[in-house]
C-alpha cells in the first residue's frame, strides 16, 4: 500500500533537548511538506522541499530544522531553540501528477514535558 | 500566513441533515481544496475545484466557488455519524509554487 508513515505517534521530551521525527513516504512523490497544528487553528507550514538535498524554509520554521537525503524521507528535527514545540506535527507530500492535492501521515503528537 | 477562514468554527446538526461549511480567502488563486481531518488523525483531501469553476460535485458533497467574493462553501448532503470532523479548506496564491494556505476549520459534529 503507497502512503505516508510518520513516527512516533505520540512523543514526549523534556525542555532543552533536540527531537527528531519521522516521515516517509512511498508514492514517489518529489515534493514534501511540514506543518505544525494546534487545537483549534489550521496548518502552518514549516519547511518544504521540492527535490532531493533542496528545502525552504515555510512560515513557522525558526526553531526547526530538515534534511532531504533521499526522495523518500523528510525528517524534522524541532531544536531546543523552538520555544513552544507542545503541537500535533503533520507531514505530506505531492506529486508531479496532482501537485496541489497534499497527500498527509497520520501526525505525531509532541508533548515537551 | 493565514488566509482562509472558515465559518461557522464549529457546526452540531441532526444526522439526516445537510451541512454547509463556508471559506473565504484573500489572494487570487490557482485552486481551492476541502480536507477532512478525524481527530487526532492526518488530513484527507476530498474535492479540489479550480478558480474557473463555479460549481463541482463528488458523490454527497458539493463544492462552489465565488471568485469575485473570494469564498467558497461546502455542502454535505444527508449527513452522517461517519461525516464527524474537522474540515479545512486550502487555497494556493498564484505565484506560490504549490504551497498551500489553510483555515482555521469548522468543526462537525453529527448527532446520530
């Protein structure tokens, strides 16, 4: 089945320390995305990257950090410097076919502790 | 940045019944799109309808699109339990390169 992993489900870290989440995808989608979510607002983008070992910051992503080493993983890592990071993460991705449908993980809920 | 918004922020209706979401948005667009979001869950998209289309039907849902109000509203007709959740509308700015802007949401609850 083609889709979206992203782990954990539910991750908690005490103040100060890195975190680094997960995202893979096997639809052979170029372009990935990071969103943060919290109660009651919509998604604020965090980096996105169109191609392998290229990204761009989005609106949010002081305190973020990416990498896109292969097609088929956009970790993100949220730094100690992030201020607030207690949010629902989401990841997603696109393909050349239908590049604006955004295809979604199931989300990693982040609890700083 | 935000640009949709969506109204009402939160709907309750009898299950049966029709549901209307609204969405307006600021910028001239490619595109608007409707996802739903279960709780605690990632988004799935559900219809896209482009800026030179006023209207567009998939199975219970009906999407239009008013680009001089720059709104947008969704209905879902004969409602049911299962239709529980949040649904977002997302719009592209013309010169953004696919990027997406999301609203708030609006929030369905359907009583069985």
């Amino acid at each position: 089945d083609g889709g979206i992993t992203q782990s954990p489900k539910y991750l908690f870290r005490k103040e100060g320390q890195n975190v680094t989440l997960s995202c893979e995808q096997n639809l052979n989608h170029d372009a990935m995305y990071w969103y943060r979510q919290d109660p009651g607002q919509g998604l604020r983008l965090i980096y996105y990257s169109q191609i392998v070992n290229d990204f761009q910051k989005g609106d949010i992503a002081e305190g973020y950090s990416v990498s896109r080493e292969k097609k088929e993983s956009f970790p993100l890592t949220v730094t100690s410097a992030q201020k607030n990071p207690t949010a629902f993460y989401l990841c997603a991705s696109t393909g050349t076919g239908t590049p604006y449908e955004q295809f979604f993980g199931p989300g990693t809920r982040l609890t700083v502790l | 940045s935000q640009q949709g918004e969506e109204d009402p922020q939160a709907l309750s209706i009898q299950e049966g019944e029709n549901a209307t979401m609204n969405c307006s948005y600021k910028t001239s667009i490619n595109n608007l799109q409707w996802y739903r979001q279960n709780s605690g869950r990632g988004l799935v998209h559900l219809i896209l309808i482009r800026s030179n289309e006023r209207e567009k039907h998939s199975g219970r849902l009906r999407v239009t699109l008013d680009t001089s109000k720059k709104s947008s509203s969704l209905l879902i007709t004969a409602s049911r339990a299962a239709d529980t959740a949040s649904y977002f509308c997302a719009t592209d700015d013309k010169d953004s390169n696919y990027q997406l802007i999301w609203g708030a949401g609006t929030k369905l609850i359907i009583k069985p």
